[in-house]
C-alpha cells in the first residue's frame, strides 16, 4: 500500500466505504461504474452497459493495483486515501497471465507461485496460488494447457458455483452490502 494511502487514512479514518462504482472483468480490465450503469444492473448480470466503462488511466490503474487487497470477509477492495471502494467481480480476484517460462502474475503484475491448477464445468482454468484465486486469461489457456501435459501442474475438477465459498472471495460485496442494510 502506498505511504500516501496509509497517511490518508490516519488523517481521516471515518470515510464511508464505497459500493458498486468499481469492477474487474475476467480479463483483468477495470471499470468505473457510474450511477446510470449501476441502476442498468449488476456488474455480473451481462446487461449490456451495466459493466461502464473501461479504465484506461495507466497511472490510476497502477495506483489500483498497488493498493488492491481483501479485507477478512473476502471483500476485495481498492484503498482509494481513506476510503475502500469495493470491488465487483466478474470471475475471481485475480486473473492470470502466464509468460512463455510458465512464470504466473497477477493481473496487477505480481509474480506467484501456483499451488494447483482447476478446470470447471465450462471448460474455464483457474490456478490457485500463493496469493489465492484466479482465473487463467483466456489468451494464456494454451500455456496452461501446455504446463500440465509437461506435469508441471496436475489438473482438478471443480464447479465454478462454489469457488467463492471454497477460496473466501465474494463476487458482489455490494450485493452483500445491500442485503446488510
């Protein structure tokens, strides 16, 4: 986390945390989320602009990912100075590029070590790593593809209905927020 974010939340430590306004796809693109896409539905849904719009801020989206955690409910959440803005998710937390070396990093461009390697019902890779759950990007399935037939990973079944609950991320913490209220 950057000093400056830490230094913003010891100055103002009430801030109200943030809900809806920012998403992840399962491509590792960010979307700002404005009232009007909200109201169109949830970022999952599929609903033609309920997504937003694409960051393409290079420096923000660095500042995004150096600030980028979960907090002990799973909720994963961008420190924006004071305030969390929660993030939706359309996939998993993370979502993985995998280099010609096999070498593993975050779509925030963290290196990783995998533990296993999952596939689901509808055919889409996940890698469990030592820094928790994602999503293969689809560019990279060939190459997962090709680390386990050189048994570099050994492959599992699983559904993807029940990452969520399995690895403790949630999907939608607005949703979940709502429903708090």
């Amino acid at each position: 986390m950057d000093d400056i974010v830490r230094q913003a939340m010891a100055k103002w430590p009430d801030v109200p945390d943030c809900f809806g306004w920012l998403g992840l796809d399962s491509r590792g693109q960010w979307w700002m989320r404005d009232d009007r896409a909200q109201a169109l539905g949830a970022f999952q849904s599929g609903i033609p602009g309920a997504k937003g719009s694409v960051l393409r801020h290079e420096k923000l989206i660095d500042f995004i990912h150096r600030n980028y955690e979960a907090d002990a409910l799973g909720r994963w959440y961008f420190q924006n100075g004071p305030q969390r803005v929660y993030i939706e998710l359309e996939a998993t937390p993370h979502i993985w590029r995998i280099g010609d070396d096999f070498a593993v990093s975050s779509h925030t461009g963290t290196l990783t070590e995998v533990n296993k390697c999952l596939v689901d019902e509808n055919g889409k890779v996940y890698l469990h790593s030592t820094m928790g759950l994602g999503l293969v990007h689809t560019f990279d399935v060939p190459r997962a593809a090709q680390a386990i037939e050189s048994a570099l990973w050994s492959l599992e079944e699983t559904v993807a209905g029940d990452l969520p609950a399995q690895y403790g991320y949630v999907m939608s913490p607005q949703e979940r927020h709502k429903a708090s209220q």
